[in-house]
C-alpha cells in the first residue's frame, strides 16, 4: 500500500515525478478548514443513513473538530508524500483514530465533489471580503466627492478638454462601476450557493445519503440537480474570477486618473505620504505606486481568468485532473485583490485635490463651445447652424496670435460671426453657468451631482 488514497490495483507506488507533478497540498491546504467542514458534516449524513454508529459519530466528529483547531492554529501540515488536502487529511485522521473507525468516512464521496463544494465554499467565504473592501473605495470615493461640494474640473474625453464638469461628478462615475461589481457578486453567490456534495465520482451516491441536509449543514440554499455538472463544471469559478478581473479593471482606471492627475503637468492631486513611495536614488520623488500596482494587477487577474477559461475549454465532461489548475488561478485572485483593496481606499480617501487649479484649467481648451452652441440652439438657430457658429468662434480665438479664450472675444467679433451671437452669449462663457445649465438626470449640474451622491451612499449602504 502506497498510503495514497488508491492504492489497491496497483502493483507499485507512483513515481517520484508523478509524486511531484500530482502534488497540490501546496496551494490546496488552504481549504484544508473547509474539508474538515464537510468532512463532518458528511459524517452526519453517514450516521442518519444508518452507516456510522452514535460512537462512530461522536469519534469521528471530535476528531475532525480537533484537526480543524490544528491546522487553525498552523500546527498541523500536509507531508511530502500527501498527495492533496483530502487525502493527507485522511492520513492524519487515521493516524488519530484508527482505520476501523477512520476508514468509514470516505463511503459515499469522492474527491470530484468535495473539491467541487470547497472552492464554492472558499469563494463565497472571499466574495463577502472583497465585496466589503470594494466598498471601502466606493466609501472613499463618495466622502471624496461630499468634501468637493461644487468644485469644478476639465470633463475630458480622448484625454483632451471635453466639458467642465464637477469634481465630485468625477469621482461618482468611478463609484457607480464598483457599486455594480458588488452587486455582480451578489448575484453570483445565488448560482454558487448550490452544494455539489452528494455527487461522489460522478453518477451520485447508492448509499441513501441526504445531499440537501449536507448542503444545508455547509450553508448552501440546497444540493445541485445534476451529480455530473456538481463534479466537471467550474463556471461559477470561471465568473467569480471575471468579476475579480473587472473589478481589477476599475480599480485600473481609477489609478490611470490618479497617475495622470499626479503628474507635474496635470497638478490635480497631491498623494499622501503615508500612500506614495520614494525613489532609491532621486531624493525628489514621489511616486504613485499603489495606483501602479493596482494598474498592474489588473493585468494579473486577466490573466487568472483567461488562464482558468483556457484551462476549461475542450474538456469532457466530467471530471478531469486539469480542473485541478482551478484553483492557484482563482486563490490568487482573491490574494490579490485582499490586498489591493485597502490600499486604493487608502490611497483614495487621503488625495488631496488643488480645487483652484482645477477650476481654472476647466475652461482651457474651449470646453465652453458646446455652451455657446445650446444657447444658440434656445435663441432658435438649428443646432447644425449653431455647431458651425460655435466652432467659428473657436477659430477666431485661434487666429489671434496667442489664441485667446472663448469669452475674450469683443463684441464686434461675435456679431461679424454672426448676428444671433448678441453679447447676451457672455452668460453661458463662465464654468459655473455652463455647469448648472446641465441639469438633465445624471448630469453634472450641482443639484443632479447631489442626488446621484445621496443615491450612490443608499446604494452603498444597502449592499
Ligand atoms: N486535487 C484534485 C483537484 O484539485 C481533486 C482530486 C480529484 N482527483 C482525482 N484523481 N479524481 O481537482
């Protein structure tokens, strides 16, 4: 006998590089708490069907209690010659109970669906701590927004001057993407919390065991309806891990902000000390690291999730060894983004915005033009008409030598543009009037960006 937990048609024990390429307690320990879980709550199951006696039980049950202290406390550990979490937990459990008594848990169960039920428990166990992380950002990025009132800043799109918008506004439309990512793990715990305990191999269990009353003992809503899905699917890990990657996604684009908004030449922000590095060799610098490296991360946790996809793509149904590289993918993701969290609520919540630097690059680059157009448009001119106008007004500031603003043109070069640009256009040249003016849901004048920050705080506060 090999001690491995298939030992019995064999002639000879495994190979010293199937050992080492087989091996998983490296990563898999970390469900080794999980495993003792079930492992007692399919011993209840064993004892209800009439196959475990009330001492059995008892035995059994202290015992995995007892383990599960163990491993908690870092005592316990997989050997070397451990092929995986279940069977070096089986090893221990022997050792400590003896094979008459220890050897009675395994009927019934296989592998293929208890692996199946600890990721989904592990990963539910993670939603909840990333869910709550990412609403610390969300927290951050609202108190950030109620401490701007109405401070405006250069709106952009394609990166150039767009319209002047508020700084608060900004910064809510980076919230609202998180909010969606903690509902989207909301949602996916209703499709995880199905237990595919009870499935065995593949084909279920011939031994009268409760698969409900083990799923409602592990805090699952119910069994799976199908023992050969609850062993060979991993699409709930699959989109577990795209919530994990677009969740790196958003945190991405919120860092490329502050990167920008850091440099010399934007000038928006100043990081905290506490929240930025300095350089080895430049005793000037002040570098915007956690944003990097949540920039950077991102790209990991693509890469966790193209790599697991990658991995289910072609494979039978059902059971395969290659599900066993579900896991370092998925672990990782959920490493990464335990601590990535904090740093970018951190990072958030301690920027400190130059407000009059933002207020006074919000008209640069002619961001009015499009005010000058609407007004036009509520003077009767038909917006194609008022479009040309507008951008005529733009090429006359260029033409003078330096360009000049939008609201620097006389009077005189208004009416040469045209007759409808009376000098009553001057109400909409100022950030302020151009903010109120768009006070359409959603928009950024000051009463909307209030609403919305109400609305994103009860959002935040329900979830
Ligand atoms: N370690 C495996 C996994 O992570 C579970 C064991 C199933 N192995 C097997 N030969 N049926 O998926």
């Amino acid at each position: 006998n090999t001690g491995a937990l298939w030992g019995g048609r064999f002639a000879s024990g495994p190979s010293p590089a199937l050992r080492e390429l087989s091996r998983s307690t490296q990563f898999d320990w970390a469900l080794a708490e999980l495993d003792l879980a079930g492992s007692r709550a399919h011993a209840r199951a064993l004892h209800r069907a009439g196959l475990l006696s009330d001492a059995d039980l008892t035995t059994l049950v202290d015992a995995l209690a007892g383990m599960a202290s163990d491993v908690a406390a870092g005592t316990l550990l997989p050997d070397p010659g451990d092929e995986d979490v279940h069977g070096a937990l089986e090893r221990i459990l022997i050792e400590r109970v003896g094979p008459e008594v220890g050897g009675r848990l395994r009927a019934g169960r296989s592998r293929n669906d208890q692996i199946a039920t600890l990721v989904r428990l592990y990963l539910r166990r993670h939603a909840r701590a990333v869910a709550g992380g990412v609403l610390d950002v969300v927290d951050a990025l609202v108190d950030q927004a109620a401490a701007h009132g109405d401070a405006p800043m250069p709106g952009r799109t394609h990166l150039q001057h767009a319209q002047p918008v508020l700084l608060a506004h900004q910064l809510l439309a980076h919230a609202w993407p998180l909010l969606r990512d903690v509902d989207r793990l909301r949602d996916w715990d209703a499709r995880a919390a199905l237990s595919p305990y009870g499935s065995g191999a593949l084909a279920g269990s011939s031994l009268g065991l409760d698969p409900a009353a083990v799923a409602a003992d592990l805090g699952f809503a119910g069994p799976v309806e199908n023992s050969i899905d609850g062993t060979a699917s991993r699409d709930v890990v699959a989109e577990w891990s795209f919530v994990a990657a677009l969740i790196g996604v958003n945190l991405s684009r919120l860092s490329e902000e502050v990167i920008l908004w850091a440099t010399r030449e934007f000038g928006f922000v100043t990081l905290h000390d506490g929240y930025s590095t300095g350089s080895s060799i430049m005793p000037q610098k002040k570098n915007p690291d956690i944003a990097e490296l949540a920039r950077g991360k991102a790209g990991r946790l693509i890469g966790d999730l193209t790599g697991l996809l990658a991995t289910l793509k072609g494979l039978p149904l059902a059971y395969n060894r290659d599900l066993q590289e579900d896991k370092e993918p998925v672990f990782d993701a959920a490493t990464q983004l335990e601590v990535l969290l904090p740093a970018v609520a951190g990072m958030v919540a301690t920027l400190t915005f130059h407000t009059d630097r933002l207020a006074a690059l919000a008209p640069e680059g002619y961001s009015l033009a499009t005010d000058i157009a609407e007004w036009l448009v509520r003077a009767g001119v038909p917006f194609r008409e008022a479009h040309e106008l507008a951008g005529a007004c733009v090429r006359a500031c260029e033409a003078h030598e330096p360009a000049i603003g939008l609201d620097e043109l006389t009077d005189a070069e208004l009416a040469a543009i045209s007759p409808h640009l009376t000098p009553a256009v001057r109400e909409v040249l100022t950030v302020a009037g151009s903010i109120a003016s768009r006070d359409g849901a959603g928009g950024t004048a000051p009463v909307r960006v209030a609403e919305q920050l109400a609305a994103a705080r009860e959002r935040a506060e329900l979830l």
